[in-house]
C-alpha cells in the first residue's frame, strides 16, 4: 500500500512560516520599472523589455531565507508579492486609494505605509504607459462602440487586459543542459556575423533581438552570481558548520548554474526553479508553467543516486523545498478578477508521467518523489498534472489516487491518447506532441516548443455561451442590461423565440450568434496579441524556446517552432440543457408553448414555478447518459468548437477551443440572465464540461458516458471535468482499482481530462461553518486547488452543490 514519508524538520518549519505568513506587496519590481520606463523613453520594443530586465537582475534584492537551499525571488521579504505596472495597473491604482487592499474580501494583502506613499506619488505614470492603455485604442473601433458590455465576450470598452501574457512554458531541457552562457555566446556570433556582412532586409529585427537575448542571458547569469555571493557572505558569518557547508555548496551551485550545463540534481533543480523566477521578472506571473519536471530532472537523480553523490532522502528534501519556493509565489489581481482563481493561486502547473518522444512509458522515480511531496506538504501550489496512457505502471496509479484522497485534486488525470490527437489535429508532429505538457489550469501545449498562448490575453479569453444563447432567442438582445443601461442589440437580429416554429430555426439561431461571438473574440485577442508583440515582448523566455533563436524572432512575434491561440467557453451544460427543454417541453411533448416558456424567463420564473418545477422534474439532462439530452451537448459544443478553430491569428497559426472555468461560471452567473433549463438569474453556470450542478443523478458512469457524446480531440486548449467522491466510496485498495477502472474506461472511450475531489458535501458544509477546524482543507476548485477556507461564498457553494457520487 502506498505510503508517504515524514517530512524533515525544516521543511516542516517552512511550511509552517508558509501557513502563517500573510502576502506583502513588495515594491521593489515596481520602483525598478517605474524609474526605468521614466528614464528611458526613447527605447522601445524588445530592447527595452531586455534592458529593463538587466535593470531587475543588478538591482533587484537578493534574499536567501533561514533554512533555504532552493532560492531566488521577486522581492525583499518571505512571500511578498511583486507588482507587474507595465501591463495593467489602473486597477491597482484604484484600489490603493480606497484603501481596501489589506482588507478584502479575497486574497488581502499587507502593505508598508511608505511604500504605498511612493505607489501614489508615481502610480499615474502608468495611466498612459501601461500596456492596457495602449490595447484600448487598438481594440476594435466597432466592438468599442457596439458591442462592449454584450455580456458574452469579456473585452469593454477600455481598461482591458488586466493579466495579458502568461500561460506558457520555457525549453527547461535548453537551461539545464545547454545553459546560458551558450545561448549568450550564439548571439554574440549572430550579431557579428550580421556586423561583418550588413544588415539588410528585415535583418535589422533579427540582429534587434540577438541583440535582446545577449543582455537577458548575460543578466540571469550574473543575477545567478548575486546570490551566490549573498551565499558565501552568510557562510562566512555562519557558526553552524552543517548550515555552513551547505551554504557553501549552495554558492557553488549558484555560481555554475545559468552559465554552464547542470551538473546534478541539486544544479538542476535551482536552475529550474530562477528561470522560471527570470520569466516571471520579464513578463508576469500569470499561469507561468513548469512542464514535464520529471523529464528534466529524472536523468540528474538518477546518475546522482548511481554515483553516490545524493542520498534518496536528501533529494526528497529538496524536491520538497522546491514545492514551497514554488506555494510562496503569488500575484495580486484586481478584487474582481481574483475571484476567478482565488486562494493566491499562481498556476503554476507541473506535468508528471506520460510516454515519451517514443511512445514508451516515462515513469522515473521524480515522478514519484513529486507525488511524495504534493501529499506530504497538502499545498494549494503547485498544480500537478499525471499524464495517463496505456502502459501507466499500477504502483503509480495507486500513488496518484492515494495523493489526490489528501491533497485536494492533486494531481489531475490527463489522457495521453486524446490530448496528444487533439495536438495533431492542430498540425504538431507526433513525436513532438507526445511530448506535451499542461499549462495554467488544463491547457496542452508542446512545452519548450510551442508559443501556444493558451490562456489569451487572461480575463478576457473566455466567452460565456450562456449570455450568447440567450441573445439567440431574444433577437440579439439582452435579457437583462446592468446599471439602468438602454437596450442594445449587441447580436444579430436573429428573431425572438416566441416566434420560431421549429428547432431547427432555434438551433441556426444560436449557431449564428455564437459564430458572431466568436468572431469577436478571437478579433479581440488578435487586437491584443499585435501590440502585445512590440510593447510585451518575452526575451528570456524566446532565449530557450525552440525556434526563436533559429529564426530570430520573439515568441510573440511567431518565432516559435509551433504556434496556436488558446479560448475557453463557459456554459456548455446549460446550453445543451435550455435547448433540451425547448425541444422537451415546447416542440415534442407540448408542455408549454414558445411564448410561454419566452415570457418565464422575461420574469426570472416569476409567476412560472410550477412550470419551472416540471422542467426540474421530468425534462431529461444532460449527464444521465440520456440520448436525447445528450444530442444537445454534441449540437453545443461542436458549435463553439468549430467557430474557434475556424479563426486565425497573427502568428499564422489557428485558434484552439478550450472549456474550463476556473470560477468564471460562478462569476459569469452573476451577469447571466435566467436559462430554460431552470436556472435563475445570478445562480452558476456550469463547471467546465459537466452537467448542471446536481441533474446528473445516475451516477459516475452515466455521468461519463454523457460528456463523452461530443469529440474532445476538437478542444485542443482543453476540458475540465470536476467529479466528488464520497470519501468512503474509495477506501482501501478495493476503492483505489474501482476508481481507475472508471478512469481508465473514459479515457479510452476519448474522455480528455478528469480531477477529483474525495470530500463529502457534509464536511464542506462544517468548514463553510467552522473555518477555523479546517485551515488546510485543500480542494479542487477548476484548474488549480485552493485552501476552501480561503476562497470566496459563491465558489465555496458552488462546490458543495457539486454531485457528491458513489461506485
């Protein structure tokens, strides 16, 4: 039976520290760019970006902590935050001055009182220079004026793109075997070539961005040099001769590393770790993801272990500080935007398992010393993924299920099979896809080779379907305008329900209007993605990513090997669900009639309980493996589908079709007037790919076997599907071969994705209560896992209504 193993002292110290430290705004990474981009405003591009970047590295703190051996850091204080003022910052801007950041309702955040002076004094800078300024004139003259507050694309007028960039993830098989130093030195042989033979043509952007990397490669490696210095300065004051040594050793890492190859485990592990730290410096944290870690740091244990260098024990210890440097990081968001992925997530996401390039199994023993550490230390960060295929060994399915019973979700379960199709339908070779990792939440993408940019712009990548259908059966209106506002047809006029005669004139209907929106969303995002591309480039990330280097080119700009543009849709259930019951209760079964079922959601059901409790109570849905229901969810989710992958960006590449919430369908459902399928105005929206909160009512395999009527191989940005388990249902070894039976089943059936929580309804219900007995309930939320104490009301009920199944 799998088992975990205590933790060290120390590292159950930090994590203690971890728990009971509340999250500091840290000034330093905004003084830095401030006085910078003040200074500087006759650069521009990519070379500002990388000087920018060499600005952070000579200058930011170096901050190694008592009881640290993995280190690097944003900031000058254990936990802090750093502030990303160049993309978006009104929003912060605002919130300083009401005064409500160390108070809010989630995810507050301490504050110094001279600190927030300096903010005040020089936060206006940023009104004109931050990148969301700059989007809003790009952002589409005719969506501005006729679409913005349509209530199903998320872009407004102005003050977009509070999160832009982030979702990707870097070459971590380039930093650790090639290092940096390499990479600096191909530049320089570029620059001179391009200076012995004149740069002519389109040169001038190639030699502008070896010109970038050279600085960036030079940067991190001499950042890497600053703490080894700060390293050795500590052993030389330290009277402990254990922490001495290690202290030394740590200077010895710190000095090689960045520069040169990895040498062993401990090298890789603390490169890994400060360029993922480096790329959150140049862009922002903002679902930064660490791929196949047990890929890149399998080989360096292994050897260690052969060569006696490294004791298990102490590599485990390692990987366990590893997790708590990578739990420590965190970003502030407005209080608004935090509520789609409370509880200072980062999504910072590790993919475990899986084949490789090959087709053979990739199982090493890291991928059992991650699982070791996500049960162990039962953190909110980092997510983990496993990659499921065929030939999965059975010790480390029992591992995983074990550690998803205490670690609230973790890991998720990701079908090779399916995922790796979806890949090659969006033209990556199978080699390569086979390669795959997860980013953010449950987005694939070829990690180290793909500019996949599967979150989009952040906020404003995801359509809510509910509000779209809904314009479908009201000409093109709203139901419901926020704020008093007048009437606006933000859709087309597509007529109102009352008067189609058939589904087939429901159904062109809502085909029309999605395709409209779509249309807009991906136009948005293009609107984004170009001025993206000049004023955000990413040069420490594009000094690994394959292909930038080879073409000369910044990720943003299309130098990736691979390129794509990642969306995610909210509402797929009610959707399938409101056209089921048209169908059900107006055309087949006669219950009521179009204008009668028009005029129910008109008035919120008002007036209309008993016809609402029928609907509730005799219409078939979506998640009971009910034929007729489920053709809805095929007709739904095919539609979305093919409207995205229909559009193009401008890196070449196509758009990909995703569908996962995070806690939009909470949030969406605010602004989302009432559905047929029952719901009332401001209640959720479905949760990813699942069924109504609690209409699937037939149990796990019926559930399953719903959701597997529409083909998940077209949603090359992924699916969530969030099932709850009765802990008693998977007790003992017994439990642990019925729920991979299940699992096993659905992904070989074409099922892409599936994360559990193993909690009972009863036991939230307490900590919604008592939150004070359940500090470290950790659940599974969407994407990512959260402290359930830590995240808001809405999200928290919207988990207890989840389906609670038995096998």
């Amino acid at each position: 039976m799998y088992q975990l193993k205590p933790v060290t002292d120390r590292v159950r110290r930090i994590r203690e520290k971890y728990r009971t430290t509340k999250p500091k705004i840290d000034i330093n990474r905004y003084r830095l760019v401030t006085e910078f981009y003040m200074d500087n405003p006759q650069l521009t591009g990519i070379l500002k970006r990388a000087k920018n970047l060499r600005n952070l590295f000579e200058n930011m703190p170096v901050l190694i902590n008592e009881d640290e051996v993995i280190v690097g850091w944003q900031g000058a204080s254990y936990r802090c935050c750093a502030l990303y003022p160049e993309t978006s910052f009104n929003w912060f801007m605002k919130e300083l001055r009401a005064g409500i950041i160390p108070t809010r309702s989630v995810d507050p955040y301490d504050i110094d009182p001279e600190d927030e002076k300096y903010l005040l004094e020089t936060g206006d800078f940023w009104d004109k220079n931050a990148m969301c300024a700059i989007v809003d004139e790009y952002i589409p003259q005719f969506y501005r004026d006729n679409l913005a507050g349509n209530g199903s694309v998320c872009f407004k007028a102005k003050d977009n793109c509070e999160s832009p960039v982030g979702h990707f993830v870097a070459n971590f098989w380039t930093a650790t075997q090639k290092g940096f130093g390499a990479i600096r030195d191909e530049a320089r042989a570029k620059i001179k070539q391009y200076d012995e033979e004149g740069i002519f043509g389109d040169r001038i952007q190639q030699y502008n961005f070896y010109r970038a990397i050279d600085i960036v490669c030079e940067g991190i490696i001499h950042w890497s040099e600053r703490y080894a210095a700060e390293a050795l300065r500590q052993a030389e004051a330290c009277t402990d001769p254990a922490r001495k040594q290690e202290l030394l050793q740590m200077a010895d890492t710190l000095n090689w590393i960045m520069k040169n190859p990895c040498r062993n485990f401990h090298d890789a592990v603390q490169c890994i770790y400060m360029y993922q730290i480096a790329m959150c410096m140049d862009g922002q944290q903002h679902g930064i993801s660490y791929g196949r870690v047990d890929q890149y740091l399998g080989r360096y244990y292994e050897q260690d272990i052969k060569d006696g260098t490294i004791t298990p024990e102490y590599a485990q210890e390692l990987m366990d500080l590893f997790y708590l440097k990578v739990a420590e990081c965190n970003k502030i968001w407005s209080e608004g935007a935090t509520k789609t992925g409370p509880g200072y997530t980062s999504g910072q996401l590790m993919t475990l398992g899986g084949v490789d390039r090959d087709g053979n199994d990739a199982t090493n023993p890291v991928t059992y010393m991650m699982l070791q550490s996500a049960g162990r230390l039962v953190l909110h960060d980092p997510p983990q993924a496993l990659r499921i295929h065929e030939g999965t060994p059975a010790e480390l399915w029992e591992a995983a299920i074990e550690t998803t019973k205490i670690a609230g979700g973790v890991p998720s379960f990701e079908s090779d099979k399916v995922i790796i199709a979806a890949l090659m339908k969006r033209g990556i070779p199978l080699e390569d896809a086979r390669n795959y990792c997860l980013n953010g939440c449950v987005e694939p993408s070829v990690g180290g080779y793909e500019w996949a940019q599967p979150g989009g712009t952040g906020t404003e990548s995801y359509l809510n379907l509910g509000n779209a259908f809904l314009m479908a059966l009201n000409n093109g209106y709203r139901f419901n305008y926020p704020d008093g506002q007048e009437p606006k047809q933000y859709g087309l006029p597509t007529g109102y329900l009352y008067e189609m005669e058939s589904m087939e004139e429901v159904l062109a209907a809502v085909k029309t209007q999605f395709d409209y929106f779509c249309k807009w969303q991906c136009s948005c995002i293009n609107a984004w993605e170009s001025m993206s591309a000049f004023h955000t480039p990413l040069p420490m990330l594009s000094a690994t990513l394959a292909g930038c280097m080879e073409n000369g080119k910044d990720c943003q700009a299309g130098g990736a090997m691979y390129n794509s543009t990642g969306n995610s849709c909210i509402a797929l259930g009610n959707v399938a669900d409101s056209l089921n019951v048209i169908d059900y209760c107006c055309f087949r079964e006669k219950i009521c009639t179009t204008r009668e079922l028009y005029d129910a959601l008109v008035n919120n059901w008002e007036g209309y309980e008993e016809l609402r409790q029928k609907i509730n109570g005799i219409v078939p849905r979506y998640g009971n493996n009910d034929e007729l229901a489920d053709q809805y969810i095929s007709f739904t989710a095919d539609t979305y589908a093919n409207a995205i992958m229909s559009a193009t960006g401008p890196r070449g590449n196509h758009f990909a079709a995703g569908c996962y919430p995070v806690t939009t369908n909470v949030l969406f459902g605010y602004g989302t007037w009432a559905t047929p399928d029952g719901r009332k105005a401001g209640e959720p929206l479905t949760d990813g790919i699942s069924s109504v909160q609690g209409m699937d009512k037939n149990g796990p395999l019926s559930f399953l076997n719903s959701v597997l009527k529409f083909d998940q191989s077209n949603y090359g940005n992924g699916t969530l599907c969030n099932m709850k388990f009765h802990p008693t249902a998977l007790k003992g070894a017994d439990g642990v071969m019925k729920l991979r039976s299940v699992m096993e089943t659905y992904f070989d059936r074409g099922g892409m994705e599936l994360q559990i929580n193993i909690v009972s309804s009863d036991t939230l219900r307490d900590a919604q209560a008592h939150p004070e007995n359940y500090k470290d309930l950790v659940v599974r939320v969407a994407g990512f896992s959260a402290y359930f104490v830590e995240v808001f009301k809405g999200c928290q009920d919207d988990l207890i209504r989840r389906t609670e199944m038995s096998l």
